[in-house]
C-alpha cells in the first residue's frame, strides 16, 4: 500500500505539467523554535533567570555586548506566533523548554512556569498545531554550568550531568503526556561540543579543550539515553489517536560534507573523517551503543577519558532521527585544526574561508540544497524515520530564502517519492528571535520583528511566507510556484 502510495507520488512529480512535488496527507509542515531564544532570560515578575546563558549575557559575551531579556516577546506574546503559524498552513511546532526557568535549584521546580507550559502546549492544540517538545537545548540552570563560578557538571567524567536532568524529565512528561506524542531529548551535538569546549562561542567558553569535548559528548549519550528512556515509561497516553503513545528522536546538525579540493585525495579523506564525526559518531554511540571517544571508527581504547566500550543503555534509544540541516561544510586536511588530534583536518562553515561567490546566507553559510538529499540518503542507513526538524536561512532582505525553502522543500518531496521515510519539515523559524552569542543581527522568521518595540511588533516576510504558505495549504509544489520562484543562480557576495 505505501508502496503504491509513493508511487502516485513519484508519478505526480514527474509529470511536465503537474506538481514538482507532492507531500503525503499526514505531512508535518511546522515551525521551530526554542524557549531561550525567544523568551530571553526575565521571568514575568522581572527577576532574572540564573542560567548559563544569562551569566555568559550579563559577561558581556554576545556580539556586540546585547542582552537577551525578552527574545522576541513570546513569554507574554506566544499566542501571537502559534496563530502567524497556523495562518501559514502549518499543522506543526515545535518548542524546546528551559531548564533553567523550570528547576532553579536542584529538585526545586517551578510549578508557574510548567503550568506555562502545558498552556502553551494546549494553544498549539488549539491551533491545530501537533505539539513536539525538545527537552534539553543547551541553556542549563546555573548549578548545571555557571561560567561565572566555574561549575561544569557537563564536562565531567561522571555521569552527574545525566543524573542531574533525569529529575526534570520526571517532572515535565507527566505534565505533558495526554497532550504530546512527539519528543525530542535534546540537539546537535556538536554545535554543544563544538561551541562550548572548542571555539569558546558559548558557556563555558573553553578553547580548544579536546578533554572536556569528549567527555561532554559521552554524557549527552546519556542525557539523551535516559531522557529517551523516561519519557516511553511516563508517555503511555496516546494524545493524537494514532495508536503511538511517544514518539521519541534527537536532532542532529546534519551537515554535507566535500572536501575543499575534490581532487586533492587528503581533503577528500578529511572530509570524510569530518562526514565521520559530526553526522555518525553520536549516532554510532545512541544507536549501536559504541562510544567512540578518540573518533576512530572504533570502541575499543581503554585508554580514553572515559574510556570507550559498549553500553546497552544507550543502544537503540531512539524512534526517529531529526535532522537539522542548514548548510555544506568544506573540510581541508590541512588548516588550523590539522595537527590537533582526532581532527586532524579542518573544517569550514563560513564561504568567507574559501569562496565568496558560492551562494551563501546573511550568516555566510554556504546553500546546499542537494546536501539535504545527500544527508538524507546517508542517515537512511540507521532504517528509522526521519523529520527535517530545522531548515532555514538568516536572509534580512529576503530574495534569496524564497528559493532556499522552496528548493529545500522540493528536495525533502524527491526523497519522499523515492521511498525515504521524511515525516515532516520545520522551518527556522516563525519570526526572527536572538540567535545565541550573534543575539538579534541573523534574521530567520517568516515574520520580521521589530526589537525596539516593547510589544516587538511583527511583519510578514515580503516573499518567503507566501512560500511556505502555498506549498503547506496545497500539501504539494505546484509547477506554477516553482516557475515563479526559482532562480537562475543566487545573488552572492555580501548580503
Ligand atoms: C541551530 C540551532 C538553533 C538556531 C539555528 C539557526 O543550529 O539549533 O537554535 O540557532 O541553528
């Protein structure tokens, strides 16, 4: 029946007249978004949360030292962006949580904020927007990780970060379970690891700290582990009806990787190493139970901190797998990382390292649409489900993402036709929000917010809403769309 089923699908994207794509019936066309980044660091009494990320704000560590007090307004306005969202046709949101807001101190839970929550959640349902909640996106309470006092249960070799977030997940599901079926423990990784221990980017803001990476990696395959664990003993309740009480991922930043010079044989092996290492080695470890702590492939040295080995805890803790695929990374085997061990090899993820005249965001971040296909063909291995849990493009004035989504969306219909399992796409983001330590300057929303404003006041995107908008209500791309809105090649050069 499926079978049969993609094959009108097929048939309809290859006709010359029809749809360039079509997307199934029970299609998830939704938004993400994540409650730091669009609610800042105030609760509602005006007292500030103790967080990592708003000591690493009140540190003066965000671009141009901006503060994130209020994201875009969503703590007071969130009823605002679930009703844009389903203005747009979506069926879908997405929300991650804040640690931080939730239990201030350990074991001390704050019953306001997951009240405020479970409101949020009922006026997605309200709205006809399937709920799916992220667990764990980076901002811990301070008694986690405080860069001011130097507290860092992540990067320790016990598994006390692990141990500390059970507790929250204990407290929330329950709130949750009769309204939510989809769930996510927590995302990326490497943007974590990356961030946090490598580039100094985030909290604790440690430089090329190779130990505290990995150890940091090994204790987010336990978070996720037991998160995924929990939430299938406590989500017993089947909220939509269709027989799936949790359904339980993790999003990975899911990057195509090519080598710097294809036909340089050392980029081309360095770049998969880097293939390796940001798109399977957690999945090696959360799948297969492997941890691979040296990033050789293998499980099988001692020697790590800790030391590598196969756990069945962590075996097979995941339903489906949710990729966050924004851009192209071009991997060289030489570079700065080259020399420091398990890189060697350097990767690049800005155009302004290689070539300014690739098509490239406000962030220069390199477009790729054929690298959607290419991770998606990649991560099929694992036999699970997908959902392209995040795409977008930071584009203020809005000629190139019209294309960006629509190219990405036919992209994500092609698989579909072809067989691959792709449960839904969740655009980055409904209106523009405080992107991390770049705060206020990349602009994803669908809808342009106006952050000097204390309502913070959105206008609709000129172009790239009515994209995302035709092809949600229609469930497909049609030709006439497509012929409007492709461009013969993306402007480049500084946005
Ligand atoms: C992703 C993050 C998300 C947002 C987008 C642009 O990697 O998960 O919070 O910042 O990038």
């Amino acid at each position: 029946m499926r079978f049969f089923a993609l094959g009108l699908l097929a048939m309809a994207a290859c006709s010359p007249t029809g749809p360039v794509a079509v997307f199934p019936k029970s299609f998830q066309f939704g938004f993400a978004t994540i409650a730091y980044q669009s609610e800042g660091s105030l609760r509602g009494d005006g007292t500030r949360v103790a967080s990592n990320w708003s000591e690493w704000d009140e540190l003066g560590k965000i671009k141009g030292g901006q503060h994130n007090d209020h994201g875009n307004g969503f703590f007071e306005g969130y009823t605002t962006d679930l009703d844009l969202a389903a203005s747009l046709g979506a069926n879908a949101f997405s929300y991650a949580i804040d640690w931080a807001r939730l239990e201030p101190a350990p074991g001390v839970f704050d019953d306001a904020e997951l009240g405020r929550i479970v409101a949020i959640v009922q006026a997605m349902r309200a709205r006809k927007l399937r709920p799916v909640i992220v667990m764990f996106h980076w901002v811990t309470p301070t008694w986690v990780q405080s860069p001011k006092q130097g507290i860092d249960l992540l990067s320790r070799s016990d598994r006390a970060f692990a141990e500390a977030f059970v507790p929250l997940v204990d407290h929330v599901v329950p709130a949750l379970a009769g309204l939510v079926d989809d769930w996510l423990t927590f995302e990326e990784p490497y943007s974590i690891v990356g961030a946090e221990y490598l580039a100094g980017l985030h909290p604790p803001g440690k430089f090329l700290d190779i130990k505290s990476s990995q150890r940091a990696l090994v204790n987010l395959m336990y978070l996720h582990a037991r998160t995924y664990h929990h939430i299938h003993q406590l989500d017993t309740q089947d909220a939509d009806g269709d027989g799936v009480a949790a359904f339980v991922g993790f999003e990975n930043l899911a990057l195509e990787s090519v080598p710097l010079d294809a036909t340089s044989p050392d980029d081309v092996q360095a770049a998969k190493h880097f293939d390796y290492i940001v798109n399977h080695q957690f999945m090696k470890g959360i799948w297969e139970g492997d941890i691979d702590v040296d990033l050789d492939g293998r499980a099988d040295n001692l020697k790590t901190d800790p030391p590598e080995g196969h756990d069945e805890e962590l075996r097979h803790t995941l339903d489906f797998i949710g990729l966050n695929y924004y851009q192209r990374m071009r991997v060289e085997a030489g570079g700065i990382l080259s020399k420091v061990a398990p890189f060697f090899g350097t990767p690049h993820l800005d155009v302004r390292e290689y070539d300014t005249t690739l098509p490239h965001s406000d962030r220069y971040w390199e477009i790729s649409s054929p690298g959607l296909r290419t991770v998606i063909e990649e991560y099929s291995k694992y036999g699970l489900p997908m959902n392209i849990t995040e795409n977008g493009e930071a584009d203020l004035d809005d000629d190139e993402r019209p294309f960006y989504i629509l190219d990405h969306l036919r992209k994500a219909g092609e698989a579909i036709a072809a067989g691959y399992d792709i449960r839904g796409y969740y655009y980055w983001t409904i209106s523009d929000n405080f992107e991390w330590n770049d705060g206020i300057e990349p602009r994803y929303g669908l809808f342009q917010v106006d952050f000097t404003k204390p309502n913070f006041p959105r206008t609709r995107t000129p172009r790239a809403a009515d994209v995302f908008e035709e092809v949600a209500k229609r469930g497909a791309i049609d030709r006439a769309l497509w012929d409007r809105i492709a461009l013969p090649s993306y402007p480049v050069g500084p946005p």
